[in-house]
C-alpha cells in the first residue's frame, strides 16, 4: 500500500511538471509573514533522515536526525521551506541542486550549507521529493506546520539566508519568496548578504 501511495505521488509529480508554466512563480500563502533581514531566527526543530555526507555538511551524526538549528555547524545557511505539492518547487529543484553544486565547486561548502523543510510535509512525502529531483542537500518533514509557522508561514519556494552569529544562533541575512533567476546570481547575493 505504501509503495502504490510513493508512486501515485510521483505519477502526479510528472503531471504537475509537464504542465504549461505559469505566470506567478511561487504560491503565496495568505497570512505569510516573512521574518525581516536582522531579525534572530528561531531555533526551530529539524526531522529528517540524513545520509553521512549531508550529515557532515551540518555537524551532526547521519541516519535520523532531530536537532534544533542553533546546533548546525555552518556559518551561513540557505534555509528553504518548500511543499512536494508546490508546481515552482518542482520547477526550482535543479536550480537549488545547481545552487548547491555550486556552493561546493566554489570551495565554500565548509561556510554555507543549503537546507530544505517540507512544510506541511510528512517524512515519505519529504523523501518522494528527494528522489523524484534527485536532492543532494539535506531535507526535513515538518508534517504539522510547526516550523512554518515559527519561520512566518511563507509562500513556497521561499528562501531565507541566515548568519551565524557569535553566540550560536543564526539572523536573518536575507528572504526571497519565488524561484531563483540564476544560481550564480544567487549564490552572489547571498555571499553579499552574509558577508563572505
């Protein structure tokens, strides 16, 4: 039953990606209230099961994973929240693998990681999503909203860049709701926003 609901989703995955582009480029959710640049990120909670080289990217031990942000090892984090359901997530997924390819070609994966938290998502949902778009960072369920709604319930594909600061929590170095134009050019904004 479970492998006949895994690939339901991913029959409907395709559908959604086949689908003519539309206009908007993110869906926007009603309440959103993005947290502004400078702002101290919460220290929210982060569910997910992590392969040794995702694990490594954020300090923590690999297999299931349960750590609060303030906990991850890097400097400066690209923190998407993102939904499987989302037609611009999809479409942004090999942008945002570019973007991290790009991070590690640039010798910069010991400063920045990219990170992804599937609000609204169960932990199959999340992992649907990881193998349909073939995702090499790491990936985190967030099934009952907590931690979008902790981090200003956005629209999706939405992008924080969070600092770290001296005391261990992160701030807001920069938000953008929407899928990005160009990985390089995002890349350079971030490493302007974070001061790299």
């Amino acid at each position: 039953m479970k492998r006949l609901f895994c690939l339901l989703v991913v029959a409907c995955l395709a559908m959604l990606s086949a689908a003519p582009a539309l206009a908007v480029e993110a869906s926007e959710a009603p309440g959103a209230k993005p947290l502004a640049v400078g702002s101290a990120f919460p220290d929210v909670t982060l569910v997910g099961e992590l392969s040794p080289e995702a694990a490594a990217s954020l300090g923590l031990a690999p297999g299931p994973a349960r750590a609060s942000l303030n906990s991850l090892r890097p400097e400066v984090l690209v923190f998407e929240v993102f939904s499987m359901y989302c037609p611009f997530c999809q479409k942004d997924a090999p942008s945002v693998n570019a973007l991290n390819e790009l991070v590690a070609k640039r010798g910069l994966s010991n400063r920045i990681a990219v990170i992804g938290v599937g609000a609204g998502n169960s932990a199959t949902e999340v992992e649907v999503f990881r193998k349909t778009f073939a995702v090499p960072f790491p990936l985190f369920a967030d099934p009952d909203f907590a931690v979008h709604g902790q981090v200003g319930k956005v629209g999706t594909p939405f992008f924080y860049v969070l600092k770290k600061k001296p005391d261990g929590g992160y701030v807001v170095a920069g938000a953008s709701l929407g899928v990005m134009d160009s990985p390089a050019e995002f890349l350079s904004r971030i490493t302007r926003a974070a001061g790299i």
